[in-house]
C-alpha cells in the first residue's frame, strides 16, 4: 500500500472513531498533529486532504486564515455504513431472497466500471458473473446511493429475486465468495490481536502506558479491523460456513476497543480544535 493511501486510508479512521462524533469537523493543524502520532508528515497528510476532498469525501472551509475539513454527505452516509458494520453485536437476518445488480457500461467509460465493482464489494456483493452481482442482504439503500453517485441509472438493473436451483445457497456463496480466504485473515486476526490484547490489558491495569501511546493502538486497532470491510461480505449465519471465525474476532476487536478508547479519547481530546 503507498504511503499515500495509507495517510488517506488512516484519516478515514479518525474521522469515523474520533472526528464525526465531535462536530464533524478539525483544523488542518490538530489532524497533522494526531497523524504525526503514526509517523505521516505534514506533507502527505495535506496530499491525502486534498485527494480525499477531489473525491468528494471531504469538504473544507477558512476560518481566518485557518482550514478546517468536515465530512461531506456521502462521507458521513461512508462513515455511518462502515461504523454499523465494525461495531455489529450479531449477523444479519437473511429474510430468504438475493438482491441482484446488473450493470451494462460502455467500454468508453471503463473507469465507472472498475469503480462500481469496488463500491459493490465493500457494500458485499459478490460476482457471480463478470457483470452480474449479488447478496443476501437489504442493500436497496446502498445501491440507489451508488447509482446517483456515478450517474449510472440508464447502465444498472437491479431486482429482489428468489433462488430457485440448480445448487444450493451455500454453493451459490462459494461461487461469489472465497469463505475460507477471509477466515484465514480473521484467524490471524485473531492470533495476532488476542497476544496484543493481554499484554496491553497488564499495562493499563498497572498505569505503565500513556493515553497518546493508547491513542495510537486504538487507531491501528481500527484501522486493522476495518479492511474485513473490503472482504467479509457480512453473511447472514445460514450462509456462513460452520467453523466461521468472524464473531470471534469481532468479539476481541470489542473487548480491546473497550480497553483503550477512554484514555484514547483523552488524547484525542487534548489535541482536538
């Protein structure tokens, strides 16, 4: 991953755990400062700013001779989606039926193409064909976002359809889905995560970390935990295979948030404007 996207991808981070819940909005100056934390100089962090604001993720506004950034709308809409999904308690209920995407876009505007198939495997479809897409979840919201988004309504169909064979459900998932891939990165997840989480539980209980130190691997927490959203399609139970690992590490996730966020949000807040 370039250094680049890495600034970009850990701003993503502060702004959905620490910035939209106070006020939506930072000064360049406080946001380059809790970057520094995680070694981004000024540079890069105002390279990602600009970027993420050409994107229309960001938006910024002076005050005096200061630059403040806030999430746009489609930000927060980003930010609220992928908050729900990190902090679930259970899997969804599946009430039976597949939603399905079809899209048909002209080779003159590849480019859409190739940003639609990233939009729809965060939001968890799957490919069953080159350009037909599907999931078992209520992604209606999602996808009406999506198409407004890149003004697409002419080139994309999309149904609520039943499954009528000639497999099963599990084995249409296994044709959209590699199950077993994603399991392997929980389970290191989990490997990693869990030796870090009593070693960090000791130091806290003793007092022998401080909250900048606490700031930091609650962010890298976060920032480590959120790239199942690029690959955990958030299956319904029938759906997942049954030695799933998914709800033990979230389980961890939770218990090692829990422990960090109070003197995180101090430091947090002691650098905030």
């Amino acid at each position: 991953m370039d250094k680049q996207f890495k600034t970009r991808s850990m701003i993503f981070t502060l702004y959905g755990d620490y910035i939209r819940h106070y006020g939506n909005v930072i000064w360049i100056g406080s946001l380059i400062q809790l970057l520094e934390e995680f070694g981004h100089n000024e540079q890069s962090v105002r390279a990602a700013v600009s970027r993420m604001s050409k994107q229309g993720w960001l938006q910024s506004e002076k005050r005096g001779n200061k630059s403040y950034y806030s999430l746009t709308e489609q930000g927060k809409a980003r930010m609220e989606e992928a908050s729900k999904r990190i902090y679930r308690s259970e899997s969804p209920k599946w009430d039976g039926q597949w939603r399905m995407l079809v899209y048909s876009i002209p080779e003159s505007q590849r480019h859409l193409r190739d940003e639609l198939r990233k939009e729809l495997v965060w939001s968890g479809f799957g490919s069953l064909t080159n350009s037909c897409w599907i999931t078992p979840n209520p992604l209606e919201e999602q996808v009406h976002r999506l198409v407004d988004k890149y003004e697409i309504s002419q080139y994309v169909t999309f149904f609520n359809a039943t499954y009528e064979g000639m497999s099963s459900p599990k084995e249409l998932v296994d044709q959209c889905w590699d199950l077993d891939d994603v399991n392997a990165k929980y389970s290191q997840f989990i490997k990693e995560y869990s030796e870090m989480y009593y070693i960090d539980k000791n130091l806290v209980e003793k007092g022998d970390i401080s909250d900048g130190q606490c700031f930091v691997k609650c962010a890298s927490l976060v920032h480590e935990y959120r790239k199942f959203l690029f690959v955990d399609p958030n299956l319904p139970d029938e759906l997942l295979p049954n030695q799933w690992l998914g709800d033990s590490a979230a389980a961890l996730f939770s218990d090692y948030h829990e422990l960090l966020q109070t003197p995180a949000t101090r430091f947090f807040e002691s650098v905030f404007e």
